[in-house]
C-alpha cells in the first residue's frame, strides 16, 4: 500500500509539472503569435503651401530710405570722421581697382571700393553683375543661387545664395535687393539681408546675419569707360584680420576673373536662362528729391582718394617689425601655422602663405601693445 501511495504521488507530481509547463508553453505562444490590432491611421497631412500662399509683404524690405543711404555713402565726404586705409590699387590696359576698408567699433569691417572698366557700356555691366546664373558659370565661390519671390510693384527681388570658403563651412545668403535708374542713365543697387518662408534654415550652412552692399554704375566723363563704385559690410562670422588679409590677396586676382567673364559676356548674344522677371527687369525711377542729393553729392570717376590720417605707413610698419616678437606668439603663430597646412589637405602652400600672413599681422599687433606698454 505504502509503494503504491509513493507511485501515485510521483505521478502527481510529474502530472502537475507537465500542466504547468503546458500553460506556459501556451501563455507564450499566444504571446507571440497574438494578432495586434492594426496601426492608427496617419493624421492627415497638411497640404503643400503653394507659392501664392508663402507670398508675403516684401515691398518694404528695400526703400528708398536705404537709396538715400545708398549715395550718401557712396559720397566720400560722409566718411570724413571715418579713418579708412588703403587696401590696393591696381590698374590694366582692361580695368583698374582700388579698395580701402574701416574697422568700426562693435560692428564689421566696411569695405569701399571703385572699378573702372574700358570700353564697357552701362547697360552690359549692369546685366552682368544681376545675372547671378551666369556667374555661377565663372565664380567658383558660388555653390547655388535660387530666386525666391519678386515684388512687382517696387521690384524688390529676394534669392538665397550658398557661397564657400576655404578650410570653412559654407555660407548661406538670403538677401533682397532693388535697383534704381537715374535721370543721367546712372544706376544704383541696394542689397540687404532677410528672411524668407522659402529658406529654411539648414544646419550644413552659416546663415550670414548681418550684410549690407550697395553700388554705383555711371560713365565715366570723357572716355568710353565704366565705373561701379560699391559699399560693402557684412558679418560671415569670419576672423577680422583673416578676412582683410584674405581679400587684399585674392581681390585683384578675383577681379581680373571677373573682367575675363564680363568681356565674354559683352561678346555673346546672352540668351536668357534665368527668370523672366527679375529687379532688372523691374528696374525703378530715382525719385526726384533723391535725384537732387545724388547731384549734390557726385564726385569725379577716380579711384578712392583715403585720408591719410591715421593710416600705418610702410615707415612705421618696419619699426614695429623690428622689435622681438614674444615667445608665446611665435608659439602660437607656429601652432595656427600647423594647423592651416593639416586642413589644407595637402595644398600646404595655400595654407602657409594665409597662416604665415594671419602670423606677421599678430606679431605687429603685438610688438604695437609692447611698446606703447614701454612707453608709458
């Protein structure tokens, strides 16, 4: 009796083991192969803006207030408290450049320059510095450049525009601008920056803040010449002297490229592959009382005359070079030197000569602070 109470207790024991096992083998397997109720549908998905619909107010982002700026800066006299310095003056059988630049307290480097161009019509120069799509064919600092809106009331344009820098991250332009037309067939451009529904921003691209530029087109009296005077500030979020020492090097190589593509531009027949309506082709009036300022303020078509007060000559240039530079900026200079020529990739020579260029400026800076610290 007793083994037989034993065998049953086993069987018990092994009966009630395999049911739990069977529960939870079958808890698992409805587990997983439970059907699971179908996903929510999507919530439906806002429609396309259309471009009628992303149009707003433009009219007012470039006025004639901002002409009115346009030539008085354009005017030497109104930078007499200004102390500019000469950048470069170079000349051809072509054209001539001369360029001087202000370094503001608290704001960006100001950039005046004057382009003289021979036997160059006002009409050609004028379409060729607008025709952004031809120049994404011979400037190779242009990487897009899209035409965003139009105002055809006033003829303000807006276009966003990718532009690239050596050893730095692209960047982004959204900018709007109008033209004029003067009485004596003189031509003025104001150009600023804005904001756009159509341009978002993108994280690949330094949107660039702040950017005003503005220029001049006229005759020059006498010969058959061109000048385009411009007024330039912007705020790339680039170093100050890097910026003044990559310009005063690549300026004058820039603008022969550009009278290169200009000559070619004057010999086709420009076919037209951009947008039919354009600030150009909306090109306004100078209103008569601005008309009366721009006669009042008109200087002859000659290179920039810059005062020379407080300009560093070559004389005192040598001076401060003469003096030893400190050991910590030699230190750093060679640091920043090594730097330049690793992201340059290879094209040791570009970054040497813009590093070796960026070191001399620190070092006279440097030497300057040391002896006026001597002398006082």
């Amino acid at each position: 009796m007793e083994e037989e109470a034993g065998s049953n207790r086993i069987v018990t024991y092994y009966t009630t083991l395999l049911a739990l096992l069977l529960i939870l083998i079958f808890h698992f397997a409805s587990k997983k192969f439970k059907t699971s109720p179908p996903p929510p549908p999507p919530p439906p998905s806002a429609p396309h803006p259309s471009p009628t619909s992303l149009q707003f107010r433009i009219s007012e982002l470039v006025s004639d207030d901002d002409l009115k700026f346009l030539i008085q800066k354009l005017d030497l006299n109104d930078n007499d408290n200004e102390k500019w310095e000469t950048i470069i003056h170079k000349s051809n059988n072509h054209l001539s450049y001369s360029a001087s630049s202000f370094k503001p307290q608290g704001a960006p480097v100001k950039y005046l320059s004057v382009t003289v161009f021979e036997n160059c019509s006002l009409e050609v120069l004028r379409d060729f510095y607008m025709d952004n799509d031809y120049r994404l064919q011979w400037d190779k600092t242009l990487l897009q450049h899209h035409q965003l809106q139009v105002d055809r009331t006033d003829g303000t344009e807006i276009g966003l525009t990718i532009k690239k820098f050596p050893l730095l991250t692209p960047r982004e332009y959204v900018l709007a601008w109008r033209l004029w037309q003067g009485n004596d067939q003189t031509f003025y451009c104001f150009i600023k920056e804005c904001e756009h529904p159509l341009a978002p921003r993108h994280k690949k691209y330094v949107r660039v803040g702040f950017f005003r530029s503005c220029w001049r087109i006229r005759k020059v009296p006498g010969r058959n010449a061109c000048e385009i005077k411009m007024y330039h500030q912007e705020d790339a979020g680039l170093n100050v002297e890097m910026a003044k020492l990559a310009f005063a090097r690549g300026i004058w190589s820039y603008v022969c490229k550009m009278d290169n593509a200009l000559r070619k531009y004057n010999a086709i027949s420009r076919p037209h592959i951009g947008p039919a309506v354009t600030a150009v082709s909306l090109i306004q009036k100078v209103p008569p009382g601005l008309e009366t300022i721009n006669h009042i303020v008109d200087t002859p078509a000659t290179p920039a005359r810059i005062p020379m007060d407080g300009l560093v000559t070559d004389e005192t240039r040598e001076k401060k070079f003469r003096r030893r530079p400190s050991r910590k900026v030699l230190a750093n200079g060679l640091l920043l030197l090594g730097g330049v020529i690793c992201l340059s990739r290879g094209h040791s020579s570009l970054g040497a000569k813009v590093a070796m260029a960026y070191i001399l400026t620190k070092l006279r800076k440097q030497d300057a602070s040391s002896g006026q610290s001597r002398e006082s």
